[in-house]
C-alpha cells in the first residue's frame, strides 16, 4: 500500500510521518511515536481506552486513520502534565483512588480534562455522562467521579 | 485491640498510580524487544472436528514467516490447572472441541506477515455432532468431548454434613426454589498479552499479562520441557484479571515455544475477539435448592444441586464445582447440608475462575430463598437473617472457621446506613429495597498443585546507605493495590514512613508468591512481608545494641527512629561515624534519637547486605472429607448489602438507585482500597444481575465478543454507593487484616433479585435481569391473577 505523508502536532511537538493509509492513530503513535500510553483495548471504538484529544475534543484514536489526523492536533497521556508536575486532574486521580488497573486511566483522564476545559464546575450526572464512553471494571466508578470533582474544585489530598 | 498503628488504616496512595496518570506505566502489549518477532495464532472455526491434515507449507514459504508450530512441533503435553485434570494440549490433535481451539501458530517480522501466514495454513475439517448445552451433553448417547470422560462429565462432587434426610423431617417449613445464571466474561479492559524472550543460553524469559507468574512458570516449564529454572516469569502492569488471567494461556505458551524455536523475542496479543473465546470466565450455573427452617425462623436443613456449564476443558472448573457447594456452609449456621454439584463438558470456551469463585450463582439463589421464606414465616429479612448468622469462633458444617466474622455488625451498618425498617414494604409499587449477605475465602488454603511449599516468601533487602529499603515479592499487583499493601506493612513492621519502602514484584526470580487469586495476597503475602521486616528489625537492633552496649531488648524503631528505653546512652559517636562517611550530603541526621538510615548503616558496615527474609504458609486446616481443600481458608471476609431499586412496570427496565455495602476486611490495611475493592465488586455483580450473557449462535459460535454487544457497566448504570468498612480483628491475618477482593461481590446479584421483588411483586429466577425477562415475569404473574 503506498504510504501518505501527514503532519500532525502530538503534544505540542511536530511530526512528519509517512503512513500506510489503513492504519490507525492508535498504532501510529504507539508505534511510530512511543507513545504507549494510548492503550487497545477493543479496537473498535468500544471501551475508550485509546482516547485522545484531538484538536480539544476527546475521540477513540482506534477509529480515527491517522491520515485522518493530518494537519491536527493531538493531545496524548504523555502531553498532560507539566514536566513532573501532574495536571490537577492526575493529581485527583492519584489521591482519590481512582486507579485500580490504570488500563482505562490514560482515556479516564484525558476526557475528564477535555469536560473541565469546557466547564469549570460539571455536576456529577455531567462527569457520568461524559466519561460514560470509557470503560472501567476495576472501580464502580465512584472514585473516578469524586477525582474528577476533586479536580474541578481545586482541591487535593485524599479524601473520600 | 488497641494498638495504634501509623501507617495501616490510612488513605495511602497506591504505588503506582503516578505512572498509570501519565502513560508511563508499561503493560505487556507496550513492551517492545529488541528484532522482536510478532505471534498469531490460528484458531479452529468448529465447534466440534476431526483434523484430517495440516498442511504449513505455504505459510512456512511465506516471505518474513520466521516460524510455523503445530502439535508436531510442540508435542503433547497434557496441562491445565488442576494436576488431576489435565485435559489441555497446546495445540489440538486429532480433534478441535470449540470454535477458538488452538491448532497453530506463527512468528513473522510483523502482524500483517503473521495474520498473512495464517491464512496460508491448510487445516481439513471432518466435522462432528457438537453439543452446546449440559442437557445435550448428558444426554443418553451425546458425542463425547473426551473419550475418558463418559456422558461428558467432568467432575461430580457428592457431600453430606450432619444428616439432611433426618434433619428435613424436623423442619416446620420447607421449601424448593432454582436459579439459572449466565456464562460470562471478566471483560478486563487490558486484552492477555506477552512477550517471550528465549536466550542464547538457554534462559526463557517470559513478560506476560498474568495473575499467576508461579503457576505460568511451572506450566511453561512442563510444556517446553525446560528445566523450571531456566524459566523466568515476569509480570508488567496488568490491565485487571479478575481470575481469567490466573492460568498459563495458549498465547504465552505459542510466545515461548516460537522464540525457542527463532532464537529471537516474540510478542503476541489476543485480540478481544479472542480474549472471549479463551474466556476461563465465569461458568453458567443451575442452581436448585430445597431449605427446611423451623416456625422460628431457625435454618436447618439444604439440599443443594448444581450443574455448570464447563465449556470444552477443565481449567478451574474443578474447583469452581466444589467451591459452588462448600461457600453456603456460612455465615449462617447450617447444621445439616447435603450437595450434588456437576461440571460438564460442552463444545464452548472452557470456563474457569472469576470473582467470587464458584460461589456466586449459589449466594443470588440461596439468599433470594431466605427472603422468599422470611415473608412466608412472617418475619423481616434481616431478622431471619440476623436470627441465624454465625458468630467469630464459629465452625461451619463443612468445617470452615471463622476465626473473625462481622457478619453481625455489616448487617447493622447496612440496615442503619439504608434507612431500611422506614423503606421495607413502604416504597410505592415500582420502587424496591433488597438485601443480602455473603462470604469469601481470604486465600486458598492450598495450593492449586499438591505441596507443602510455602505459599508466599518476601525478601527485604536496606539499601546500602540505609535510607530505604526494598521488598522483592512474586505477588502480582494486577491493580488491586497488592504493592501498596506490601509496602505499609513493611513500613508498619519496621516503624519507617512509606515512602522509604520500595516495592519490586511479580517476579519469579524474585520470590515465590502463588499470585493473586482466591483473595490471598493481603494475608498471605503480608504475612511474608511481616516477616521479612521483623527480620530485618532484628539483624539492625543486634548491631545497634552491641555498637551501643544496650540490652536489645530496649531498643525499637518507630517514625523512622531507634527508641530506646530507659537511660539513653551517647548516640554521638555514632552519629559521627555516620557523618563522617557522609561529608558534602545536604540531608545530616539530626534529633536526639539515632535515624533508621544511621542504624541500617551501621548494621550494613557491620555485617554486609543487609537483607530479611519471611515466609508464610497456612497450618493444615479443614475437613478431612473429599474436596475439604476447596473452600478452606485461614480467614473469612464478609458482607452485607442492602439495595435500591427502580422498576420502569411499563417495560421491565431496572434501574439500581442506591446501593449500601458493608465489608468486614479485619484491620483495614489502606481505606482506599478497601473502598476501590467493594465498589468494583458491586459494579461486576451489578453487571451480571442486570447486563452480561456471553450468547452463542447454533453452531457454538460466540454472537456478542465485543465490549459493544457484551454489555457492562458503565459510569451512567453505576448509582453512587455507600461503602462502610467493618474492622474486626482477624487472629490468622498479619496485624489482623484479611480479605476484601471477592467477598464483597457475594450479596449483590441477590440484593438485587430481592429489591426487584419488593418493586414488582415478581420473583425472577433467571439472570440477567433485562427487561425483557423483567417484562415477561410480570405479564405471566398478572396472567395467573397476583
């Protein structure tokens, strides 16, 4: 199959990247990029665990080519914290048990910061619905939900 | 009990939760060796089949094939899981039993080429009658799976305790109810995956998405034939196992002999597809119970039959069929109990151990009973449960000792945390409130491979200038928080903070560790942890007490520091020794008391590497009766549930509103955790109660083996839970802790059941309950005029 040329911006850096025209934004970052944080877990746009920002927005990257992402931008586990401060929605997770396995977490944690980039203080039922698309079986959800509140509101430390 | 602890009891971050927040934490699919090879393997598209040929010499032709194995290549080795049932060859030979048996496997330089290659192997079916339910499977006649095991049975378990014929004719009321449950998938969100790595000397390395790194060892070295030494199990960040991921798999198996035969590292991966039809989930059970209790509510008498839906092997169906049957012998006291329990074999996916093993479908038929029988007898369901509980010291009829047990108390928390006496039998029609009560092993009492070795060993080694140590375990933190709970105890038993403990494990070069399965780390490897710090305490205070010329017995450490009591002696010149050898560091000791970092120098200087060693195996406990090892543990955990229910009555849509929990866990280790571990149990018998059916078409081909169509909770069907931790103190458990991990998954399914009756009227005897089924069961109640 004859490769494409794409650009994109993965994390605030620029990539050139020849691409076989079938291939997923899933592989080509964990495989071209390194980015290994992106997870499968379905492959078909099921369990969320391969979702990144794309331009903003949350989206599976198993169902986006990634010659579909040329000329995007894209936003990736890795891209979240500052250096090793984490985002205060990792920080969240990390103090409110919210990571049982962590296969899920990477996706958790990336919709999670694109609704608090949209609205500074959701409802639970708003934090419910938008990471309803990501698939936990560790939790039961609850701690996820409380980290994400936690985050929204500013604060830190274990709690309940 | 009174003693304060500083580090156990808090909200303690897991270990390793910093690098699953940012992606840098490394599961078995992210693992990339160098001139790694990638594995596929080919998978039978029968049922049931007679292989006529083989034929891989298109697919060996291949250009970037590097090598091609079938059973000629690998050889016949039967294993599994238990030793007495060894039904499994890697590949199949002579027949296929399910559509997903494994007949070949492939390496090539990538995915595509691998795939490619399979395509390329010619396999010559002769089909054959297949059999898909355990009715077609018993029949008179049925074509048989295994030729050595007749009317495909697998394994038939008959108990009595106490005497249930003469004990039924004592009973004022009896009665007989059934339950049907579904198979189901474990639906891990991490697919297995694995990279085998085989030296030029000899040494096989194996990095694999395991629960068990010492099972896989041992059943890859029986397979391969290498020596168990020359076998090393390492397990990376795993993505949630729930049981499924507790055997040595086809995949890691393929991985090994492919870069044994390339010379080169292989990685392979099932897709989802294929981590449904390994599955190893939970089985589907037939329950039908007949209780007898006296006019006072007194449970006296059951008779419990069960059949399981094994699919085409073993696996750890054996155990599943005894642990269906001896998991009712508590938390009530059952004076009399008799159980027929059946495993059979069917041309599906072989099912093994999920969550609550075995005991499940049995808790959600005998706990819907109860409450059928309380509102017969007139009384409260938490009274006749109350009425009957079991109390710490008591032993069950199947000999089961609850060294510790708050069933007493998670009743009382629930009732009170729920507002139940305002809400029973006082909600609208529609809305229902159910209860239920369960019980779970805290670690199999023994191995699944007949031994008296050690079941965990733990290694703490002082780093050399003395400002950490590190434990080295073979337990397996899957995400349950195992790291963690070996480094508090550590910490705890050493009187140091956290964060000067490190954790290495899910090594096999490290120690031996049976892994996690059966609710058994906490225990067991936290008593090896224990262990091993005392140990190390010990070897530090001998050096201190001689360098300071004190009695030993004077001296402890606490907040990081050496206590001593009675006269304190000059620590100076000590501490000038330690400085000395120190010079240009920001961080000098300081305080009247000597550091654990100066001690642990000193002892370091004094004797060399400093490293403890503990170990843990349980005593000979149990029954002396066939199958007494299933079900016997050192410790039980316990819980009470009481549920919230909507019933939309216009379709049967059920909707769980609110849901109390309580869990005794013994001491609680980390809160967190505790908490982590009793929601996510909820959220899996959620998901079985309402959702999860893994269906097949006629054929016995999976129809729903993706996370669309098989359906789990998701964070909308989740309501917000309220947990309440039980602390008792456990006698057999280090500091008293015991288990949390599957107990807590016992009430749901029959809390459920029984809100859904208080809303609808309508007992349901089937799972799960969709609204269809939920439909259906009111339409046939309002045709018979209830």
């Amino acid at each position: 199959m004859k490769k494409l040329q794409i650009f994109i911006r993965v994390n605030g850096e620029d990539h050139e990247l020849l691409v076989a025209p079938n291939r997923t934004l899933t592989d080509v970052l964990r495989e071209e990029l390194d980015l290994t944080g992106t997870k499968h877990g379905c492959d078909e746009g099921e369990c969320g665990s391969c979702t990144v920002l794309l331009d903003g927005d949350p989206v599976n990257s198993c169902l986006v080519l990634a010659a579909q992402a040329d000329g995007r931008d894209i936003t990736t586990i890795e891209g979240v914290a500052n250096g090793s401060d984490l985002h205060p929605v990792q920080r969240a997770f990390v103090d409110q048990g919210a990571v049982q396995c962590g296969f899920c977490t990477p996706g958790m944690v990336l919709t999670a910061k694109a609704l608090l980039d949209k609205k500074k203080r959701p409802t639970e039922h708003e934090i419910r619905a938008a990471v309803s698309g990501n698939l936990c079986r560790c939790t039961g959800y609850q701690k996820i939900v409380d980290a994400v509140q936690a985050a929204s509101r500013g604060k830190t430390g274990a709690g309940r | 009990m009174t003693k304060k602890f500083s580090v156990l009891g808090t909200r303690a971050p897991k270990l390793d939760a910093p690098d699953k927040v940012t992606g840098r934490a490394k599961y078995a699919e992210d693992l990339n060796l160098p001139g790694q090879l990638y594995g596929a393997i080919l998978q039978s598209p029968h049922a049931h089949a007679l292989i006529k040929r083989i034929d891989v010499s298109r697919a060996r032709r291949l250009r970037g094939v590097r090598a091609v194995i079938t059973a000629k290549d690998v050889g016949l080795t039967k294993y599994g899981v238990s030793p007495a049932r060894y039904d499994e060859t890697l590949f199949a030979h002579e027949k296929v039993r399910y559509v997903g048996d494994e007949v070949a496997a492939v390496a090539a330089v990538d995915l595509e080429t691998a795939f490619a290659a399979l395509d390329l192997i010619k396999v010559e079916y002769e089909e054959l009658p297949a059999v898909f339910s355990v009715d077609d499977a018993l029949f008179n006649g049925a074509p048989l799976l295994h030729s050595d095991y007749p009317n495909n049975i697998c394994a038939e378990v008959h108990q009595e305790f106490g005497d249930y014929e003469a004990a039924l004719g004592e009973c004022d009321y009896v009665r007989t109810d059934r339950l049907v449950s579904k198979r189901q998938d474990a639906a891990f969100i991490e697919p297995h995956a694995c990279v085998a790595d085989y030296d030029s000397s000899g040494n096989l390395t194996l990095h694999s998405s395991t629960q068990t790194p010492h099972y896989v060892q041992r059943t890859v070295a029986m397979v391969t034939g290498l020596p168990v030494g020359n076998v090393r199990v390492v397990k990376p960040h795993v993505g949630g196992g729930f049981g499924p991921k507790a055997e040595a798999t086809p995949l890691e198996m393929s991985a090994c002999f492919l870069s044994m035969k390339t010379g080169r590292p292989v990685k392979m991966a099932y897709t989802r597809e294929q981590v449904f039809l390994h599955s190893r989930a939970r089985h589907q059970f037939f329950h039908e119970m007949t209780t007898g209790v006296k006019k006072d509510g007194t449970i006296h008498a059951l008779h419990h039959r069960a059949v399981l839906d094994g699919g085409a092997y073993s696996s750890f169906g054996i155990a599943t069929v005894y642990y269906a049957g001896s998991l009712l012998g508590g938390p009530y006291r059952l004076p009399h109990m008799k159980y027929d329990g059946m495993r059979v074999y069917t041309n599906k996916p072989a099912c093994g151990a999920q969550r609550g093993h075995g005991g499940v479908a049995a808790r959600a038929c005998f706990e819907q009973q109860l409450d059928i029988i309380a509102e017969e007898i007139g009384m409260d369901p938490v009274e006749l449960r109350l009425k009957n509980i079991m109390q710490t010291g008591d032993v069950t009829c199947n000999e089961l000792d609850m060294s510790s047990l708050g069933m007493r108390e998670c009743i009382e928390a629930v009732r009170n945390g729920s507002d139940w006496v305002k809400k029973k039998g006082k909600l609208p029609k529609g809305k229902g409130i159910g209860m239920a009560c369960g019980f779970f092993v805290s670690g199999a009492a023994y191995p699944i491979y007949r031994s008296d070795t050690y079941h965990s060993t733990v290694i703490v080694r002082v780093a050399e200038d003395g400002g950490s140590v590190t434990a080295f375990t073979g337990s397996a933190d899957i995400g349950q928080g195992s790291d963690t709970m070996v480094a508090m105890i550590v910490a705890e038993e050493l009187g140091i903070p956290m964060s000067a403990v490190k954790v290495a494990s899910g090594d096999t070069d490290f120690s031996m560790d049976l892994g996690a399965y059966s609710s058994r780390q906490t225990l067991m490897t936290g008593h090896a942890a224990k262990d091993a710090a005392e140990d190390v305490k010990r070897q530090i205070l001998a050096v201190v007490a001689d360098e300071l010329g004190v009695d030993v017995g004077r001296l402890d450490i606490a907040d990081g520091r050496v206590r001593i009591k009675g006269e304190k002696p000059d620590i100076e010149p000590l501490r000038l020794r330690y400085v000395k050898e120190h010079r240009g560091w920001a961080d000098v000791p300081k305080g009247d008391d000597l550091t654990f970092r100066e001690a642990a120098r000193l002892a370091t200087v004094a004797n060399g590497s400093i490293v403890g060693t503990g170990k843990y195996k349980p005593p000979r406990l149990g029954g002396k009766h066939k199958g007494a090892a299933v079900g016997t543990s050192p410790a039980y955990g316990c819980s009470a549930q009481i549920v919230e229910v909507s019933v939309d009555l216009e379709t049967g849509q059920v909707t769980v509103d609110a849901m109390t929990d309580a869990h005794d866990c013994g001491q609680v280790v980390n809160r967190t955790s505790v908490e982590g571990q009793m929601q996510g149990s909820l959220s899996m018998g959620l998901g079985e109660a309402l959702l999860e059916e893994v269906k097949f078409d006629g054929n016995g081909r999976i129809l729903n083996a993706s996370l669309g169509e098989y359906k789990i909770p998701t964070s909308l069907d989740m309501p917000r839970v309220k947990s309440i931790i039980i602390e008792s103190h456990e006698p057999n458990g280090p500091f008293g802790a015991k288990e949390v991990g599957e107990g807590a998954i016992m009430p749901t399914i029959p809390a459920i059941l029984n809100a859904v009756y208080d809303a609808t009227g309508v007992r349901l005897h089937e799972l799960p309950l969709t609204a269809e089924r939920v439909y259906g069961a009111m339409k046939e109640a309002k045709k018979k005029g209830r």
